[in-house]
C-alpha cells in the first residue's frame, strides 16, 4: 500500500458529507437517497478498532458482500446499487484524485432506514454462545441439551439476535426483546429471513469446503420492504472453518478475524482500549485467510 493510499484509507475525508466512520467502514452522503460505503483495511475485535489495518481486507469485504448480495437477490432484496466507480455519480475531481483508493472496496447503496438489531443465525456452538452455555446452558434464552462440546454443531441452527452498539460491546437479546425494539410482525420476519440465508449460504459454502459456524446479517426498511443491508457472509461477519478440518471439541482453524482473536486472548488483553499492536505474522496470516475465503467462496480472483 503506497503512503497516499494509507493517508486516503485511514486518514483524510473525501471532499463529501461524512455521516458516519465505524470501525471499519466510512458512511458518505451522496444524497438524500444514496449512499457511499467505503470499506477500510482497519480491524476491529471484541469491538474495539485495533492499531494495525490488514491489507486488502475492505476489498475482500466488499467484493465477497457483493457477491453474497447478488446470490441472494431472490430471497431478499438488498441494498447495494454498483461497486462500479465510474456509475456512482462522483465528480470528475473525486474520481481523478480517489479513484484508484476507492477501487474495489466501495458501494453505491440505497438509503435506508436502519434496524437496531444485528441478526445472528449460529449452526454450531462457538465463541461467545459457547461462553453462555458454559454458564447457562441456554444461548439467548433458548435452552439447550447438556453436554455440548466446543464447536459442536447444534440440534438445530439457532437465531441469537443481538443489539447494534456503535461504541462498546454489543449484547446479546432474545427474540422478545427484538419484537419490543422493532414490532412483532418485523421481529418474526427478521428471525425468518436470517436462517433461511444461513442455510442458503452454508449450502453454498460447504460445497466450497467451507463450514460457516454462524453469521450476522443486518437489514434496513427502505421504500416499506425490509431490505438486506452493511455486508454479507463475509470474515467480519461470519466464522469460517475448513470443512476438511473440522473437529469439535476444540477451538477450529478458521478463513476470518478468530486469528486476531486467538493472538489477543492468548496474551491475555482485557478487550477494553487501548488494544495492542499485532505482530507481522498475525497480520499476514488474516489477510491470506481473507483471501483464501474470498477465492474459495466465489471461485475468482479478488480485484485488487
């Protein structure tokens, strides 16, 4: 990455209405109906937006959710316009100076209004769901057998809703819970829709060699339907583990950030910033895993 692109990606604003700078992407208004989504390389674990970015990771993000989005346009509508630059509307001047930085890692999309629920679909027992069955024996409410191991793949795939935090963690609700924040009839059709995508998208995965363990999805209401919006069964928002590989009773090699997460609980971090720089071999091997993932997944190339 040349030292223009790193001050492009990380550092300075393009000359637009900035509506938002998440921990990983950059929310532009174009206007009062579209909007630019730029994904940076910035990583972010247990929340908190780490020192080190991994390289090309926003490409991967974008181009892997423009994939899902497309796959996907039969069950549900999304919001992504074009990951084309040159049909985005930008001004010459933007284009001329930024085009090269936002190449393959910003999308056009429809305005939206946003659901305050990131919706969880898990098949098997991992994470932050191990935790709580560790203690409760229940994942958000929903009680399970005893006896589960780690990484186990569950009787049955579960929705595990949590709440959308801008700043800190977010917190695991009950479906009850998302009925209270968005009506009932919108909560059921959330649950619905999130684990008809998560078996759509497992299937598809598996016969990559894939086993996704769970996902988020995000949705936003836009022109009265509920629409699919942010990103799509990629590392971010998915655990990813090689089919051929897999092994429960342990923690699984993965194609997504549980490196990180792995390096940062090894050292024992109290998840809470400051956060410690990543050595160069963490950093190397998350992108590779990126990228593998991408390339298994959609069987291309990543436009880099």
């Amino acid at each position: 990455m040349t030292n223009k692109q790193h001050k492009v990606i990380f550092e300075t604003h393009l000359p637009l209405t900035l509506l938002a700078r998440g921990k990983v992407r950059d929310i532009y208004s174009i206007d009062e109906h579209h909007l630019l989504i730029i994904a940076t390389d910035r990583l972010s674990a247990f929340d908190v937006i780490l020192p080190n970015p991994i390289p090309c990771r926003g490409k991967v993000l974008t181009q892997l959710s423009a994939f899902w989005f497309e796959h996907f346009q039969d069950l549900v509508p999304h919001h992504l316009i074009t990951t084309d630059i040159e049909k985005m509307g930008l001004n010459q001047n933007i284009l001329a100076e930024f085009s090269e930085d936002l190449s393959g890692r910003t999308m056009l999309v429809h305005r939206t209004k946003p659901l305050p629920v990131e919706c969880v679909a898990r098949g098997y027992l991992a994470g932050s769901a191990w935790q709580e069955y560790q203690k409760n024996q229940s994942i958000c409410g929903i009680t399970l057998p005893p006896g589960l191991s780690q990484c186990q793949q569950l009787p049955q795939v579960l929705f595990t809703p949590a709440t959308k935090a801008s700043q800190g963690h977010d917190e695991n609700i009950d479906i009850q819970q998302v009925c209270e924040l968005v009506g009932e009839k919108l909560g059921d059709q959330l649950r619905k829709i999130t684990l008809k995508l998560y078996q759509a998208g497992s299937q598809l995965a598996a016969s990559k060699g894939i086993l996704i363990a769970d996902t988020k999805f995000e949705f936003g209401v836009w022109q009265n339907q509920l629409i699919l919006i942010d990103e799509a069964f990629t590392p971010d928002s998915s655990r990813f583990w090689p089919k051929d590989q897999y092994e429960p009773g342990h923690d699984q090699p993965s194609f997504d950030k549980q490196i990180v997460r792995n390096f940062l609980t090894d050292i024992g971090w109290n998840r809470e910033p400051p956060p410690p720089e990543l050595p160069p071999d963490i950093i190397e091997k998350t992108a590779q895993a990126y990228q593998e993932a991408f390339r298994r997944l959609t069987s291309r190339e990543l436009v880099l």
